[in-house]
DNA sequence: CTTAAAGTCTCTAGTGACTAGAGGTTCAAG
DNA sequence: CTTGAACCTCTAGTCACTAGAGACTTTAAG
C-alpha cells in the first residue's frame, strides 16, 4: 500500500475539491504536507482523517474558527468534552435561530402567495404587500 | 412640508443604514436622487417607498437581482402578476430547502449532543462523531 | 526514451450584501 | 462666522470558497 496521496486523490477520498484543500492549509486548518522534489503535495492518511473531519464539521454548518477550536481538543480529558459541548450547543442555538427566522419568511410568503386573488381584484398583492410592510401579518425584521 | 429628505432622514425613516442606501444606488435599485449644490443627496417620498420595497423583500429573504425583476412589475397586468407569483413561489422553494437542510443539521447536532456520555465511556462523542461520519445518523451533505 | 495529456503549482480576482474606515467637504444652528 | 454633525467618495474587509491564467511536474502510452 502506498503511503502517500496525491492532492487529487485525497480531494476524491473527502470529497473536497483541490482548491478547497490547499485553502484549508492556507487557513491552517490542514497541516502542510510534505512535497515532491517536483512540489507537489504528498499526503498521508492522517491528513485524510483531519480533512474528513472538517468537511464533516462544515457539513454540520460549524465554521471555520469553530472547527479550529474543535481540532484542538483531542476529547481526552474532561474539560475538552465541556468546550466541545459548549461549542456544539452554542451552534445548535444558531441553527435554530436561523430555522426561526426562515419559517417566518415562509409563512409570510405562503400568506402573500396564497392572498393574491388577481382573478378577482386586479390587483397583485404580492407586489401590493412588498410595498407595504403594513398590509403583512408578522414582524419580521 | 418640505418634500426632500437627506440621506440621513431617509435612513431613519425606512431604518436602513446609510451607506447600505448608496450601495442600492449604486447597484441600480434605487434611483440616483438631485443633488444640492455641495453635492448631497436629497430624497423624495417616492424614494422613500421604494427603499421600503427593497428592505421588505430583502427582510423575506428575495436577493438583489430578484428584487429588481419584482420592481419592474408594476401589477397593473396579468402577466405581471404571474411572474411575481413564478418569483415568490422559486424563492418559497428556496426557503423551504434551507429550511430542511438547518433541520438535518439540527437533528444530527442534538442526537451529537444528547448522545455524548463522557461521565461513563471517558470518550467526548461530538468530536467522535465529527472525527467519522459513519457514527452518525443521517445522510447530509 | 519521447511525447502528450492530465495533474499540479502559485497567484489573483470574483461571489453577495453589505460594513467599516480614511480623509475631505458641506450643511445648519447659534 | 464658527463649530460640529452630517455628508461625500473611495478602498478594503467580511465568509468560505470558486474560477481562471499561465507555468511546471508527473504519468502512461507508444
């Protein structure tokens, strides 16, 4: 078995794309590989593993500063798994924020869609209520 | 009365920020007002409702470039209100995905947090979890 | 061994919808 | 007339990539 990947190889085995690799080293989240006398980067399975994690944490919607802090706990001791908890929780917290704020719009959308009667009164109230936050049920922001 | 509002005024009275006034300008959703002679911009009532427009459909979630097409829909004819209606019903599509994307996310994000027993196994499951996608339920991307 | 194709390198710029700041000018009140 | 708030333009930064240019390396076939 070879011990190495090249940058291509290791974007099909994450699922990443090339570019998406080189900027997670960039941003170190992905420690620089060693090179070919060429300069091509020559991966390893621990480079997998860090990047799968990642992609896996973004899959969840962590970001990039979040994953960082996340890598650096190896979840040995007892106050890795609290900061782990924390950040995970405080997360959780924002998606469900954003779910709040999404089903508002839907069910503002879903009035506004259904409301339009244009057979009957010419009048399209989509546009009527896009102009007039007033004729619309909610408050949003 | 008098019929002309500053860029100040007008920024409190449809509660958008200053220079997110001139960006819409710039982008050519909001048209470019006179100018004093020192080169201010003074803004009419009519300026005023279609900045109010734009900041409600920008509060459901429409972009810039669909918002400009809703603009030109006057609603005054059928065709007109069949394509506000083609746009708002795209963009409920579009929410209604979001929406069920941040549900998997949350879905997997407690099932992470919940399943976490570090008192017991010693191990923290939310970055076992994130370390191999396999110890998780669903199939997000 | 040669050659061609595929892969890789770095660097820059673009995305969306703003926001922040620098450095200078104008307005309105006292 | 002075002062200070509001205004002007322009540039750069946000986030997490993505796209493309132009040059170099690797690999497989012949």
């Amino acid at each position: 078995m070879s011990e190495f990947y090249s940058i291509g190889q290791l974007s099909k085995l994450a699922e990443c794309k090339v570019p998406t690799i080189r900027w997670y080293e960039d941003k170190g989240l992905l420690p620089a590989p060693t090179r070919t006398e060429g300069n091509q980067r020559r991966y390893t399975k621990r480079h997998l593993t860090t990047l799968r994690f990642i992609r896996h944490a973004r899959a969840l919607g962590f970001d990039l500063p979040a994953i960082e802090k996340l890598q650096q706990l190896n979840g040995c001791c007892y106050g890795d798994h609290i900061e782990a908890d924390r950040i995970a929780q405080e997360h959780l917290d924002d998606v469900r924020n954003k779910i709040a704020k999404l089903k508002a719009m839907e069910a503002e959308l879903v009035a506004m869609i259904e409301g339009c009667d244009y057979e009957h009164s010419h009048k399209c109230r989509i546009l009527d209520v896009l102009a007039d936050h007033g004729l619309c049920g909610s408050d949003h922001q």
